[in-house]
C-alpha cells in the first residue's frame, strides 16, 4: 500500500541479501533510508519520482527485511564501505551500473561513502540532514552531544545498548523518532507500523548498533585515509530547519569542504524526516537537482 505499482525484490548484495522495491521507468534512482527506519520512509515522495526514474529502494544491510550478516571485531560488515558495495552490486544486478543517488541520515553517510569508493557509479548526490561524520566527531560539543546522544550510547560494547532498548523497542522507537520530528508532525500509520515491526527485532537492533560502532571506528580509518579525497560528481545538500543540524552547523559549508565541484543546498521545512515531513519542499528539491 505505501508503494504503489512497485515490485519488491530480494537480492545479492556484496555479503548480505538485499530487501528492496523497485518501481517506474527511467533513468536509475537510488534511495537510502536512515536510523532507526527502513527504506518505507520515501514512500510519499518515491511513488511520485517514479513517474520519472526506475526508483530502487532498499533496506540497508542489517535494517528492514535486509540480512543482518555477523559482525567481526573492527565492526567492518557494518562499515559504510560495506554496505555501500552491496548497493553498488544490487544495482548493477538491477542492470544499472551509474545512477542517480539519495541518501538520508545513515543512508546519506553510505552515499557519501560510495562516492568515494564508486565515483563512476554516482550520477548526481543528494544528502539529507547530515554533515561528514568525521566532522561531527571531530567537532561535537554539548549542544550535539545532547540531541545525538544516541551516537554515543550505540557504539558501547555489546550487548548493553542491545539489551537496554531490547526491554522496549518500541518506546525507543518513538522517543527517538518523536525527539527528531518537528512538534507537530506524525508519521503514516502505515509506515509507522512498519518501522515498528522491524526494529522489535532483536537482531535489527544489534546490528543498528553495529552500524553506529563501525561509524565511530573502521569508517573513521577509511575517512582518514581518504582525506584529500572530494566528491566528484554534483551535490545537493538538503537539510531541516527545525533540526539539530541547522542549529549547531553551517551544513552547506560542512559538505563544501569535502565535494570537488559547486554545492547547491537549500533547508526543508520540517524536522529530521525530510521526505515524510516536508514531502513537496523535499520532492521539489530532489526533482530540480536530478532533472538538472
């Protein structure tokens, strides 16, 4: 019901099996999802792009129905290499091997690793209320240590975040989700249920908290050494006004300083959840920036 006239699809990635919808005609579109959400978050925006593109929207490796493979002591199966390659190979078992790509929260910190990793992959880039990761490490201050405490309440040694939001999931979803959201925003039933459904998972849970250890460890090796690394292609950063983002940074300049070309960029709206709260403003955006 939340993706009309989309097929969904289960395929290989590169080390985990891929739950994805697909639907329209076009050129290639890809869509990431964020934390702690699955790729049902673009479902009032992806229909309408479809009129347009092939929109392919996945689950990250270790959200949704997506596989949860094992993870190893450098949290490497949940780095943003990782899961950036199994999108790459979904879409190149797709038929797609450049596309257009979005990415929003977690989903965005994955596009921008495959930029680096895949550049003749990436058509256009689109990311959605984040800076760099290692900038936000290296920059975090209490203003930011406060509203993403989960960032560092995630990446503790397991299982102790595991078994703290595994007592209940669901009131951590939605403190969370609630927490990130403009005051006056509620999300599709729907899709909410959906996200619910997921996350009660005690192995979606670990291995969200995976993805977030591998951010404050193997991905950070991997930016280090790809500092004079830049993203090639054209970038638009969309962000929320009335999030956390746009209070504590200048966000167009956070992604200036690591993009090659111009940088268009422009505020949303809404809260954290672009695509759900501001689906005209961001669907607007993301048509003029791909069709450009």
């Amino acid at each position: 019901m939340l993706f009309p006239g989309f097929e969904q699809k289960r395929l290989a990635g590169a080390g985990a099996e891929i739950n994805l919808r697909v639907g329209g005609s076009g050129p290639p579109l890809l869509l990431l999802h964020g934390y702690p959400q699955t790729h049902a978050m673009w479902h009032r925006i992806a229909p309408r792009l479809a009129a347009d593109y092939t929109v392919v929207c996945p689950d990250l490796r270790g959200y949704g129905d997506s596989s949860k493979p094992a993870t190893d002591a450098e949290h490497m199966p949940y780095s943003k290499r990782a899961m950036a390659a199994d999108m790459v190979a979904v879409m190149q078992a797709l038929g797609f091997d450049r596309f257009r790509l979005a990415g929003h929260d977690r989903g965005g910190r994955v596009s921008h690793r495959l930029a680096l990793d895949h550049p003749a992959a990436v058509e256009k880039l689109a990311v959605l209320d984040i800076i760099p990761t290692r900038t936000l490490f290296e920059t975090v201050n209490q203003q930011v240590a406060t509203g993403y405490y989960h960032w560092f309440f995630l990446i503790q040694p397991f299982d102790m975040p595991e078994r703290m939001i595994g007592s209940d999931p669901k009131y951590y979803l939605r403190r969370k989700t609630g927490q990130w959201s403009g005051a006056d925003f509620a999300f599709d039933p729907q899709a909410w249920a959906e996200y619910a459904r997921c996350f009660r998972d005690p192995a979606t849970i670990h291995a969200s908290c995976e993805d977030y250890r591998a951010a404050a460890s193997i991905d950070l090796v991997h930016d280090r050494a790809d500092e004079a690394a830049r993203i090639a292609c054209p970038l638009l950063v969309l962000w929320g006004e009335k999030g956390l983002m746009h209070r504590a940074y200048d966000v167009p300049a956070a992604w200036r300083d690591k993009a090659a070309g111009p940088v268009r960029a422009a505020a949303m709206p809404s809260g954290h959840f672009l695509p759900e709260e501001a689906p005209e403003e961001t669907l607007l955006a993301l048509q003029q920036f791909f069709a450009g």
